[in-house]
C-alpha cells in the first residue's frame, strides 16, 4: 500500500473507535475520500502520496467540486464531502504525515436552511394508531409493532435508529418510566415514556409470535430478526394516503412533530433540547421560528386587517 492508503486506513479507524461516527457516517466519508481519490489521479496524472496532498492549491479543490457538481451532486452532499477532505486533512496534520492549508481555505456552496415539517397533532396521533390500517391484509402483530415503533418516535423524541436500536429489556413497562437513548456521537439521554406509548408496546410484545430475549432486539421483522428502518418508512409512506398528507410526513417527521408540539405547549427549549439530545441549543431553536411561522400564517389568515 502507498503512504496515502495507510493513512487512509488509520483515519477511518479514527473515526470508528475515537469520534464513533455512525456506520453509514463512514461509509460516506470513506466514499467521499475515494471519489477524490480517483479525480487526483485523473487531475495529478497518477495515483496521489501525501506529498501531492500537501501540495495541493484552493484551486484543485475547488476542480474537484466542480467536477461533482457537474456531475449533477447537490450543495449538501459537496458540503459533505468537503468536510469528509477537511477531516483528513485535520488527521494528517495532528498525526504529523502531511500539512496542508488548501482544505481549510476553500469554501463549500451556501446552502440554504430550510425548516423542518412536522405534522398537525391530529395526523401525528393518527399515524401512531392501529385502526387506520385496520384493512390491510398485514398480521394483527406487524401492525401493532409499525404503531408502537411510530409512537415511540412522537410520544419520546427519539430518532428511528434509536427505537430500533432498543433492546427487549429497555421496554418500559410502569407509568413513569424512562428510556436510556444512546443517540449520535454515542452521546446518552434519558426520555420519558408517556402510558399511551406503554401501551402500544405492550400489545406489540403480547401479539409478537417470535421469542424476543432481554438481550435482542425490542423490535422484530416478520421473520424474527431485527427489524429494517425501510418498513417503518415503507409503512409511513402508507399512511400518506390514507390521511392525505404531503411527501414530508416521514417517520422522522414525528419527531420534528414531537419537538413543535411540546413547544407549542410551552414547553421549555432547555428541556426539549435535552429531550432531543442535542448538542447545541441552536440546533434547538429552529423550531421556534416554525411555531413563529406558524403564528404569522394564522394572523395572516385571521386578522380583518390582514386581509386584501
């Protein structure tokens, strides 16, 4: 292997064991610093060592983009990649391998940020519950796991791979009782468990066929092994028809729905912030200026001055 493949090797190690991205998190870096890989070799003539790294120029980077975006890749995937670059530049620096300034000094496309969707609360509950599938031709147990998979999502916060990353033991099982969620970056929160969503679970586990150990998985496919992210979104995508909801109603548009609600409410943003375990209060208080947004559109629609 050439110098650059080592320390490829040693970075995505880094990022497993020491920064713990998610699985798919490195993947996509991993398939970021390939594809620049591969545009050096065309752009440099060869196969790039460190040394051709260190070397390179803000305009080589900036090739490299435009060459993806010519490739028809969107603003946030080259933001992505970009950081994916930066990230093993910052290694290659802090293991003493190479320096290069080009990463940090080459600016990504704006990207523009746009609000969450969340659902109205009558929609989100509905989602949440059996009857509305009642005439699928599904077994009484896969629909009771789908509504107790979908209120988790609403009535806790969590994110789809953190109900399914639930074992069999963490279900919660008294009034009061709370959820240990390991969430991104390894990063460990506590959420509450209203009786509702108690409920939804018990009458999964009551109807679930398959032997569900402390140690396995809470939630099962139909043939007993761990259930896929892809039929929770498979079985939301259902649901939009039935309820007439918009191409935004996804399972992680419950938590969205989860966050605006509770502020809605008055719920305080320290605490929804805790709820959703996020790391910084900003990434918070975007769902204050869509309750903001909200309040405005009814004014808008309401008010006798408003109208024209």
């Amino acid at each position: 292997m050439t110098d650059f493949d080592t320390l490829r090797q040693a970075w995505l190690a880094h990022l497993a064991s020491e920064r713990r991205l998610s699985p798919k998190t490195l993947e996509a870096y991993g398939r970021d610093l390939g594809q620049f890989t591969a545009f050096l070799g065309g752009h440099l003539g060869g196969a790039p060592a460190l040394a051709d790294i260190a070397a390179l120029k803000p305009f080589d980077l900036r090739a490299f983009l435009g060459q993806r975006r010519r490739d028809g890749v969107g603003n946030r995937t080259l933001m992505r990649q970009l950081a994916a670059l930066r990230s093993f530049a910052r290694f290659g620096e802090r293991t003493g391998k190479f320096t290069a300034s080009a990463f940090a000094a080459t600016r990504g496309p704006r990207i523009g940020k746009s609000l969450p969707r969340p659902l109205e609360a009558k929609a989100a509950k509905a989602i949440t519950q059996t009857d509305i599938r009642a005439g699928e031709e599904r077994e009484p147990w896969i629909l009771a796991r789908d509504a107790a998979v979908l209120s988790l999502l609403y009535g806790s916060g969590l994110r789809i791979s953190e109900a399914l990353s639930l074992s069999r033991g963490q279900a919660p099982k008294n009034a009061g009782d709370t959820l240990t969620v390991i969430g991104k970056g390894q990063k460990t929160r506590m959420v509450p468990v209203l009786p509702v969503v108690i409920e939804a679970i018990d009458e999964y586990i009551r109807l679930c066929p398959w032997r569900m150990p402390p140690e396995g998985p809470l939630f099962l496919g139909a043939k007993g092994g761990p259930l896929s992210p892809r039929i929770i979104q498979l079985a939301v995508e259902g649901l939009r028809g039935a309820l007439g909801l918009p191409s935004s109603a996804t399972p992680h548009s419950l938590r969205h729905s989860f966050a605006t609600h509770l502020l809605g409410r008055g719920g305080d943003l320290r605490a929804i912030q805790e709820l959703l375990g996020h790391a910084s209060l900003s990434t918070t208080q975007i769902y204050t200026r869509i309750d903001s947004a909200r309040l405005m559109a009814a004014y808008d629609a309401a008010h006798p001055r408003a109208q024209r």
